[in-house]
C-alpha cells in the first residue's frame, strides 16, 4: 500500500525538496503541502494522510499545536513525524507530549527520510533509536513526578507485558527484545500490538514516554 505523506513547512524549499524526494520513493506519495499550523490541520481532515511531516516553528499555529490537535481528533489514526534542525531542539520534547510519533533532522539524507516515513507508517519501531532514547530521557526529566492516572494503567499489563514496554523504552527493536527474551519476533509483535490497546496508544513512541511518565523507567545519563 501507498504510503501518504503531507509536508507543513513554512519554507517552501523544504517543502519541494523533501516532495521532490519523497515521490522519487516507490510506495510513498506526497498527497499535500500546507504553509502553517493551521493549514496542516485543516488538510490532514481533507485528505487523510497516513504521515505528517511537521515542522515546529511556523506562524499562524505552531507545529507542536497543530499535532495535538491533529493526533487528538477522533478518531485519528495519522503519524506525525516533526521535523528539526537541531537533534536536541527543545521543542521536540513539547511535541513528543503532543503525540509526534518521532522525529527528524532535516539535513537527513534522501534513504534516512524516506525510511523515517515508513518507519512511522508501520508504527513498529522507535525513530533514531539513539538520538529518541536520549531526548526521551531528557524530556521525562522535565516531567515532574509519575501522574497516578497512568501509573494505575501499568496495572492492567501482564508481568511480560511489563518487561515488553521497559524494553521498548530502553529504544529496542522487536528483534533487539525477541533476542533479549529468547522468544520469536512475532510473539513479541503480539505483546507489542496488546501494550498499546490496552494502554490505549497509538506507536512505540509514545509507548516510551508512556513508561517514563509512569516512572516505570527512571531516566539514565547516555
């Protein structure tokens, strides 16, 4: 299946370069560009994307408002994937909290952003391993205590379950945890698929900063 991406950025030469790109991809198709905030809100409704490449700093409405309101919408199944200049940029960590799926660079080479794409379609691995375990970390410090809300929703998994999710937010693969529990890789796809009804989330991603805000995995230096 086609893959269906919009572009927010308020440069338009990211905007054609990364559609340039992205339709040179086989499976993937840029379906929309909008110039702000407000607009990718409004285009997301129009024509239902699977992706959203999402700068943060644009006028009329921001990157990070415009997340929240397209990820809580009813019903919303569409990932958004922020776009930064920098690795560490502050704001990501506000867009994690809005419901980003991940994130990018946008010196990202051609391969890196059509595979960060598809990455985030499948919804079944963390974006940059490395880089998201350390911005995680940093944005769960700036968290404050465990909300007992979510901390009572860890109760509902199962002691395996657990272990699946405080591997995950450690930025493990499914192989990468399948290896580490000694079991096949679809029996951890199925723990994986069970985490996020139960915890009623939407990727990986928020997996993880589900089990920081939780306190279930207390922040570590990298």
């Amino acid at each position: 299946m086609t893959i269906r991406v919009l572009i927010a950025d308020d440069q338009a030469m990211v905007r054609q370069g990364f559609t340039v790109l992205l339709n040179a991809e086989p499976g993937i198709e840029v379906i929309g560009q909008a110039v702000d905030g407000r607009e990718a809100v409004s285009k997301v409704a129009e024509l239902d994307p699977d992706v959203v490449l999402m700068d943060i700093r644009m006028p009329e409405l921001g990157g990070i408002e415009a997340t929240r309101r397209i990820t809580r919408a009813p019903g919303a199944t569409v990932k958004v994937l922020v776009l930064t200049t920098f690795d560490l940029d502050e704001y990501v960590y506000e867009a994690l909290r809005a419901g980003a799926s991940g994130f990018l660079l946008k010196d990202a080479s051609a391969s890196q952003l059509a595979e960060a794409v598809r990455v985030v379609a499948a919804g079944d691995a963390l974006l940059s391993p490395n880089i998201t375990r350390r911005l995680i970390t940093e944005f769960s410090r700036t968290a404050g205590a465990p909300r007992t809300p979510l901390k009572e929703r860890v109760g509902d998994l199962t002691e395996r379950e657990t272990e699946v999710l405080n591997l995950i937010a450690q930025g493990l693969s499914n192989a990468e945890i399948a290896s580490r529990l000694v079991v096949a890789e679809q029996t951890v796809k199925t723990h994986v698929s069970r985490i996020l009804v139960k915890l009623g989330l939407r990727d990986r991603t928020q997996a993880a900063v589900f089990a920081y805000e939780t306190g279930l995995i207390r922040p570590t230096g990298y």
